[in-house]
C-alpha cells in the first residue's frame, strides 16, 4: 500500500510577538519529534523550502538523498540555529567565516569550513569541509532550537528540478516522500544562498545567490574570488565542495533558453508552430504587445529589478511548467553583479 500524503501545517508568527501563537508552536514540535525519530519535514527558509533531516544522524540524512533522487557527491548544507552551534560542527573556523557569519547571519549567504568530527560523511559527500547556514526565517531557526540539533535541508524537490518556493511547490514534487511540510508561506527571497568557500585565500563564491559580491567585499574588506565553473551535466566522481555547482540545475520540464534576441527568436518559434511562454521585464515594447497577441504565446512580465526577478522566478517557472507548453523563452539579463545569481540560475536551467 502507497504511503499516504504528508499533512501541510501551516506555521506564522506575526511581527510583535516575543514567541509564536500557540498553533504554531505546537506545529514545530510536530516536525521536532518526527526530526528526531529520522523523519523528513519539509521547512520555509527566506531562500527556498528545505527537505530537513537532523543533519547528524547519518541514516536520516541518506533518506534525503533517496528522497530526491540526489547523487551521492552533491553535498548538503547544514542549518543551525546560530554561530555557536556552526562552530560546534567546525574542525576550524577560518577568519572569513567569523566575518561573514558575524555580520551576515541570520540571512541567504554559507560559509565553507572545514569539516568536524561530528558531521557524518554523508552530508559532505565524503569531503573534509562542510556548508553551514543560519537561516533568515525566524521559525526554521525556532525548529532548530526546539530540536537542539543542526538541520541538512537541501532544497525540497527531486534533484535537479526547479526548487520549490511554496508548500504546494513541495507536495507537488515530492508527494509521499516526505513525512510533513510546514507552510510558512512564499519564501521572500526565492533562491537560494550565496555559498562562500572560507578555506581559500581569498575565499571563493562557489554559488552566487542573494548576497552578492559587492556586499561580502564589504564584510571581508577584500577582494573575493570568482566562482568554479563545473562543466557536465552529470555528478562529478570527486565530491562538490557545495551544492548547485552542476551544469544543469534548478530545470523546468518545459525546454527553456536565454536570448539576447527574444523577441525574435520567440517569433521564429512560433513560426515554427510552438507554443511558447515568454518572460520579459519589457512588456510595454511595441514588439512585446504584438507577440502577446497570439494565442500561441504566452507573455510573463518579469520585474526589472534582480531582488524581485529573483523572488519570483521560481514559482514563475513552476507556473508556466504546468501549461503544457513546447518552449519557455527568458530574456538575457544585464551583465551586472547584482544579476549574476538570476543569470547563473537560467543558464543552468537552460542547459540540455
């Protein structure tokens, strides 16, 4: 017999409250018992929904793997509920970390650190560091406290796939393969976190995300270097230091691709005789109103802003992946740092 659905609690703690309202409360301990019998309990973090697993019990943390289909050599990221317990599950903790997280956290953005004892292989894919976070969403942390120990929660989806930013995103890509979700509404920032190699000097942005550059120069009061380029589509035999750094990622089924030249290029398609889905900032162009005109095209206004295109861009694509549509066109973003997070997501969704 099938397993049964998981149950979608929904979870709030409105602004001015020193604790959350009672039926929330009594939600997180839910999830907090079924974490610490080995369950799996989809979470809202500010970045996207995790799939949370208590990070230090090895055999909960191979659930996740087969829960999302992931391979072995793609590490997870450890949630934690503040500094102190990140540098718990440190065997070092490089000066990088110690500005980042001093300065940054609660909020979207890993540090890289070099592996304690306490950590099973398994969350780092045998590796000898390991990606921790504090998350910005006050009741993920909140879980944690309840729980009293780290979280791994890579993104709640089958791997590979465009990560969810709703519960219903969650049920819809996972269904049965988690025990319960925690509805704690859209996630604000809507991808995931920027991911900071703190081992290399000078450390090394290996995913982009909400907190760009520009910010941790800031914070570091120096330079950071470039991201890794990881070529394939498939995992690679070495671990990743951190996860995202696949070639294609975060993929709708729908084909999608990146053109410089939408506006001809979704013309030519639908020439050609497919049904196409087109998101663009630049819905008042003249050539934009004609396109929308035919019932073969669907025109997505996107925001113009990175913030907010990122905040939308998965549920966007989530959207439009259920209008059985043969193509989904993406105007090229800037080539701007605070854009670098959207234009690594598309390209890694846009390759075949």
């Amino acid at each position: 017999m099938a397993r049964p659905l998981p149950d979608i609690l929904p979870i709030h703690w409105p602004a001015g409250l020193p604790a959350p309202p009672e039926q929330t409360e009594a939600a997180l301990q839910r999830a907090a018992t079924l974490l610490a019998e080995g369950g799996l309990v989809a979470i809202p973090t500010e970045t996207v929904y995790g799939l949370a697993a208590d990070a230090l019990d090895a055999d909960a943390v191979d659930r996740i793997f087969a829960a999302k289909g992931r391979p072995a050599s793609n590490p997870l990221i450890v949630h934690v509920s503040d500094a102190a317990m990140a540098r718990s599950l440190a065997a070092a903790w490089p000066h990088a970390a110690e500005r980042i997280t001093s300065q940054l956290w609660p909020g979207p953005v890993t540090v890289i650190v070099p592996r304690g004892e306490r950590v099973p292989t398994a969350v780092t894919a045998g590796g000898p560091t390991v990606a921790l976070r504090c998350p910005g969403h006050p009741l993920a942390r909140r879980l944690i406290e309840m729980l009293g120990r780290p979280l791994a929660a890579p993104s709640a989806n089958r791997s590979r796939a465009v990560s969810p930013t709703t519960a219903g995103h969650v049920l819809e890509g996972l269904g049965n393969r988690v025990d319960l979700i925690l509805d704690g509404g859209p996630c604000s920032r809507g991808i995931e976190s920027t991911v900071v190699d703190c081992t290399t000097d000078p450390p090394r942005i290996l995913r982009f995300g909400p907190i760009d550059r520009d910010d941790l120069e800031a914070v570091l009061g120096g330079p950071v270097a470039d991201a890794v380029v990881v070529t394939g589509t498939t995992a690679a035999a070495e671990p990743a230091r951190s996860p995202g750094m696949l070639t294609r990622h975060y993929a709708p089924k729908t084909p999608l691709e990146v053109s410089t030249t939408a506006s001809e290029r979704v013309a030519s398609l639908v020439q050609a005789g497919k049904r196409v889905a087109w998101l663009t900032p630049h819905t008042d162009d003249p050539q934009v109103r004609l396109l929308a005109a035919s019932r073969d095209v669907l025109v997505v206004p996107m925001p113009a802003q990175p913030a907010a295109f990122a905040a939308c861009l998965y549920a966007t694509l989530h959207a439009v992946d259920r209008r059985s549509l043969d193509r989904i066109v993406v105007d090229s973003p800037p080539a701007t740092e605070p854009w670098r997070a959207v234009a690594d997501r598309l390209r890694r969704a846009a390759t075949a």
